[in-house]
C-alpha cells in the first residue's frame, strides 16, 4: 500500500486544481488575511490558542521577500486590531535565506522587534536541512536581544539530542515535532518507533531543562508519554503547550483541550496553497489515500 501511495504522489500534480482544493480547503484557513483571522477567531472562541503562517518559501528576490514581510507585518497589526490569541510562524527562505543572508537577518530582526513592540511572539519554522545549523545560529542571536522569538527541533534529525542540549542551556522556547521534509537516512531516523522513542527522549531534555515547549504532534502515543512526563515533573500549564495543525486528529485536539491543557494550532493561509498542498502531500505519502477517497467522494 505504501508503494502504490507513493506512486500516485507522483502524479498529484496532474490531479486537477478544484479536486486538490476540494481536499485542501480543510486544512488551510483560506487565500487572505481575512480568511484566516475569521477562521482563528472562531477558534479562539472554541478556547484555543493559534498561529498563523503564510504559506509559500524558497523565493527567488529579495523583492518577494520584502513581500512577505510587508504581508506579515498586516498579519501582526490585525492581530492586535481584532484582539486574536495568536502570534506568527515564519519560514526564513519566505524573507531571503539562501538569497541574501543579512537581509534575511535584517527582515526578520524587524519582524521580531515588531512583535516585541505589539507584545507578540515569532516563531521561526525549521525547514529542510540544508538550513538546520544557520536556524539555529541566527535563532540564537536574537535570543541575546529578544525574549519573544523561538524555533522548531525536528525529532526525526539524528543530530537533534546535540541541537537540544545546546538550546536548553539558552532556556529556548522550542516547538518540538517529529519532522515532514525527505531526508536521507544518515541524517534522520526512517522507523516510526525510533522517532517516537527521540521525540519523547527529546521532550524529556526541554522540559527537565526548563524550556517552554510547544508540543507538536498528532501521534496519540507520544500524547499520553507526555501527560505523563508533565504529571511527572509537577509542570503548571503555563509552561507548555500542545500544537496541532488546522483540520487534522480535531476529537484528539478537542480532548486535550478538555482535559485541561493548552492548545494553539497551527493554521497556514495564502495564494500559495495548491503547491503547498501538492509538496505535502508528495513529502508523506501515507496520506494519499485519504485524498484518493476525498477524489472519489467530489462532487
């Protein structure tokens, strides 16, 4: 089965547009900024925490970039004009990384000081790794002038216990997931369990640690192992929370949020969602049936 869902995520991009946003359409707020702040003040009504992310990355000109950060900049002033328990998530390829480096540094030290100023927080998203070690570096240097900034450990990264070792003595405010992008085997762990196995090692180093940690995953196992570490070290929820993305496991979210803990989801928006939606899909090819059969119900 696994063979025959990789074989159809190759020829995703034949699947005609209006059939992929059919499926799409749950897991992405909407192609505007007013899309996504009605959709997240709905779920702030429902009790939960979001950030917003727009979706698209790898550009070609610091002209795109700049586009984005004016884009990202109208996301922050809406936060505050509509009163949304939100803050920003952001992929550094959106804001020159790999184009032009200190531009890069100087949009995103202008998006944190902003958010600074508005009493908000950036994230700054992991990408593939051919960027892993300049995150991080860059990451750390904002931490020496802003306390409003944090990033993302991939669990599925070999090097990632060195990453975190590193991060719990700067006391970094982590999302800890398990991972989306391809990578070779060298670099990341391939079997589900030995992910599992690192994602809870590694979640166990953050908060023993004393990190703030977004509990990233949709995994019911690594769920429970983390109810239990958090009863375990005694945590008040102030210092942590779970994060899941928009549309996905939503009776696992709406448990844990019953269950007492704090909850933010991830909700990505923008014009880009139909590559987005097609890399994805081809990056977790497990997925594809459940597509396969949303093709078969559209109407």
């Amino acid at each position: 089965m696994r063979f025959i869902n990789s074989a159809i995520a190759g020829v995703l991009p034949l699947v005609p547009k209006p059939i992929v946003g059919h499926f799409a359409q749950k897991y992405i707020a909407g192609e505007t900024l007013e899309d996504v702040t009605r959709v997240i003040a709905g779920l702030n009504r429902e009790g939960f925490m979001c950030t917003a992310n727009i979706l698209g990355e790898h550009i070609t000109t610091i002209e795109e970039a700049e586009k984005y950060l004016n884009s990202y900049k109208e996301v922050l002033s809406s936060i505050r004009e509509k009163n949304l328990d939100m803050n920003i998530s952001i992929k550094m390829t959106q804001l020159g990384m790999g184009i032009d480096d200190g531009v890069c540094f100087e949009f995103m030290n202008e998006m944190i000081r902003l958010s600074e100023n508005l009493n908000n927080f950036i994230r700054i998203d992991m990408e593939d790794s051919r960027y892993t070690t300049k995150t991080l570096e860059i990451h750390s240097k904002f931490l020496k002038n802003y306390s409003n900034v944090g990033t993302v450990i991939q669990a599925y990264m070999r090097r990632s216990e060195t990453d975190v070792k590193d991060l719990v003595k700067l006391k970094a405010n982590i999302r800890l997931c398990k991972g989306i992008y391809i990578e070779p085997i060298e670099i990341a762990f391939k079997e589900r369990e030995e992910i599992r196995k690192n994602f809870s090692h590694l979640l166990e180093m953050l908060l023993k640690g004393g990190c703030y940690v977004g509990i990233a995953t949709h995994d019911e196992q690594l769920v429970d192992k983390a109810y239990q570490l958090i009863d375990e070290l005694g945590l008040s929820n102030e210092k942590y929370e779970f994060q899941m993305i928009y549309g996905v496991t939503e009776k696992l979210r709406d448990k844990i949020l019953s269950d007492g803990h704090r909850l933010r989801i991830y909700v990505p928006f923008g014009q880009d969602w139909y590559a987005y939606s097609i890399r994805r899909l081809q990056e977790n090819p497990a997925i594809v049936g459940h597509i396969i059969k949303n093709i078969f119900s559209f109407r």
